[in-house]
C-alpha cells in the first residue's frame, strides 16, 4: 500500500516531567524533536530467535511506529529490515521505547503497536536515513540526529 506521505501526530499521552519536575504541556508535535511522516511500509523484524511481519505507520529521522497486535515490551531490541518505495533496502536495529497495546474499544485512531528508537546506527546509515526522511518531509541541513523518537 503506497499512500503519499503526511505528518504523523503524537499517541503518546500525558505529560512529561523537566529536569525541575515541571510538567511540560507541550502536545503532540510540539513535543517531538524530529517530525514524524506517515507511511504504509512493510517491515520484516526479529526479536531473539522470532521472524515477523508488518507495517511502519510512520517514520522520523530518530524511530518509527510499527503496527502489530503483538508489540514487543519495551527494551526489546529488534532487528529491522524494510524497503521504502524508490530507495534501497535498509538493514537497522531498534529498540521498543513505548507500545499502544490493543484494545477494546471502539478508538480506531489508537493503532495497536510500538514506537522504536533507532540505535547503534553507524555513519553510513545514519546519512541514508535521513536522506530518506528529506525524500519525504522537509528537514533543514542543519538538523542535528541526536534525541529520541
């Protein structure tokens, strides 16, 4: 499914906590330090000995989302190989940092899965990352790729 690309908003909810214990009421996108796109990728992962499959929901130059009815916890790392449309293959590892676990109700705007944080990037794919992300949304040259997803 290739549906043209569009600025993610936040699932997290609640509020997060400065280094003084003042609650930043920030929301969404305010939050974020790198945008987020929204895709339909399929992405094949492995967590320990486990092969599985599904869909990146979207995608920033730190992490993506990927939906699944089984998130991995958090802390798991996982190996990650997607190929987005047009561009080459790409090999990562990531690391679950939240799950929107499934549920009951009638929310269709909550999708069921978990947000990873790219790690371990070396320069190469560092760079072909976020290439890959300027393909898609606008990010200034200047743009550092520290921080989380």
């Amino acid at each position: 499914m290739n549906r043209p690309p569009q600025l993610a908003k936040d699932r997290r909810e609640g509020e997060t906590l400065d280094a003084a214990g003042i609650a930043d009421r920030r929301s969404g996108r305010d939050r974020r330090i790198h945008e987020r796109i929204l895709v339909d990728w399929a992405v094949d992962y492995r967590a320990s000995d486990t092969f599985l499959f599904a869909y990146i929901s979207d995608i920033s130059a730190m992490g993506i989302f990927i939906r699944t009815r089984t998130p991995e916890p958090p802390g798991t790392r996982l190996n990650l190989s997607f190929s987005p449309p047009g561009g080459p293959a790409m090999d990562l590892e990531g690391e679950v940092i939240w799950i929107n676990p499934p549920r009951d109700d009638d929310d269709k705007s909550r999708q069921p899965g978990m947000g990873l944080q790219f790690v371990d990037l070396g320069d190469a794919q560092r760079e072909q990352l976020v290439r890959l992300v300027r393909t898609f949304a606008y990010l200034p040259d200047e743009e550092e790729v520290v921080g989380t997803c």
